[in-house]
C-alpha cells in the first residue's frame, strides 16, 4: 500500500521541512536566520552526599576484619556486606559509564554486590568519601526505602563503616561513612544522616578492640603503578606506598 502522505505533489507550495525551522522566505533561494532560536531545554540534576566520621584507632589482631559488620548492627536495615579493597587489575576501576575501560573494571569488581551496595559505592566513590585502594568498606541500608528492583531511593542513607591501615603504626582506623542521593533532595536527609553516623560512630568505640578517637589520615594513593604484592595473603595492592597490605593489614615486605 502506497504512503501518500509521504508523496509531494509537484505543483503544490513548498511545505515546512521536516526537520524544524522557519519556512524559507517566499520568492528567495536564502533561508532568513530566525530572531530568536526557540531552545528546548533538558536537564538532569544529580545530587551525591554523605559524611565521614573521625576516625577511631583499634587494638590489632586477627580478629579485628571480623569485628566491622558487627559494628552495623542495630542501625542495618539490609544485609551487611563487605567489600574488600580492590587489587591492582582493578586501580583504575571507577563508576563512570562514559569511560568504559574504567567502568567495566568497576562492573567487574561490584557486579557480585547487592544493589544497595553498588549504590553506595557509586555515591560514595563519586564524592570521595571513600577510596577502595586501601578502604575496606562494610555497608547496609540504613534509613529509607528501595525500589522495586531493590536500588535505594535518592532519599535512602546507605552506608556503615570503612577501615583503613594507618602507615605510621599499623594499626587499624574505623570510621563511619554515610551517603545518598540520586535524582532528587529532601530536606530533612542531612539532619537523619548525621545522626546514623553518630550511631555508627558509637558502634564502633563501643567495640571491645576500641582504643579512642584518633585524627584521620587518609593514605595517599601515588600515580606510579603500585604493585606490592602481600607475602601472607597474595593480594596485589594498587597502592605503592602501602606499608601494610590493605586486606589482611600484615606488613607489606620490599623486595
Ligand atoms: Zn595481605
């Protein structure tokens, strides 16, 4: 069946042309700029937050890993998950879709995680808050609901604690760490975040290995190829400056 609709009659006026414009002006072979262009507007209003607490020193010992979930508990309002700090074939893994070598090193570290833990690592990474370089980062939901595929809701507070080797001593450092955001802002979310992470906070000095509150210092993550890699658990870590292996926290030996 013949589209006629899409047929011009030969001796018909000029019509407007598909593609949007003004109709050229009569008798002339220029088309006449418009005044004005009529815009369409799009856009899209991402909002990431979160908070860190200080961070408290722990006594170390074999035990220490096993104590952070703990740290979660009361406050958890999904399944608690561990992520470990991320070896090296994975230094450049970021959730950044418009870079698909590094995003599908990210894909392959965290497609194994749960929904909201994906999400907190997308906003948290995103904003900084934590660094899986040398963060081992336990998580749950903690305020707020999923949707029906079980991702948080902007307004949704995920997170938990990350804990972290201090290069000067060894020991291990445990803060607090929430986040959220999405698509949308609450009011009232920063007030409910500050207090879970006062709760977190008190988990976590509340813990029998606790020693006290202690400055933060983060590790600085160096822009050479890293690659100590650790002689008790094997993990290659991407952070050279490591003196202990951000997984099992056992002195890193060079060679
Ligand atoms: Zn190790």
């Amino acid at each position: 069946m013949p589209l006629d609709f899409l047929k011009r009659k030969p001796d018909s006026t000029p019509t407007t042309p598909a593609t949007a414009g003004p109709p050229p002006a009569a008798g002339h072979g220029t088309i006449t700029l418009p005044e004005e262009v009529v815009a369409q507007d799009f856009q899209l209003k991402l909002y990431y937050a979160g908070k860190s607490s200080e961070g408290v020193r722990m006594q170390t010992g074999p035990n220490a890993m096993n104590e952070l979930p703990s740290m979660l508990h009361g406050l958890a309002k999904s399944e608690i998950e561990v992520v470990d700090p991320l070896p090296i074939e994975f230094s450049q893994a970021t959730p950044v879709m418009a870079r698909p070598s590094e995003a599908m090193q990210w894909l392959n570290a965290h497609h194994v995680h749960s929904p909201v833990t994906r999400h907190a690592l997308v906003v948290l990474e995103s904003i900084d808050a934590i660094d899986l370089a040398f963060d081992t980062f336990v998580c749950s939901l903690l305020d707020g609901e999923v949707d029906t595929s079980g991702y948080p809701e902007y307004s949704a507070i995920v997170g938990g604690v990350a804990s972290h080797w201090d290069e000067a001593t060894g020991d291990m450092i445990v803060r607090a760490v929430v986040g959220w955001g999405g698509k949308g802002v609450r009011g009232d979310t920063d007030r409910i975040a500050a207090k879970i992470l006062g709760g977190l906070l008190t988990n976590v000095l509340a813990n029998q290995y606790a020693l006290g509150l202690t400055a933060f210092e983060r590790p600085v993550p160096s822009a050479g190829r890293g690659g100590l890699v650790c002689a008790h658990c094997g993990f290659a870590s991407a952070h050279e400056r490591a003196f202990y292996c951000p997984k099992c926290g056992m002195r890193l030996l060079r060679g």
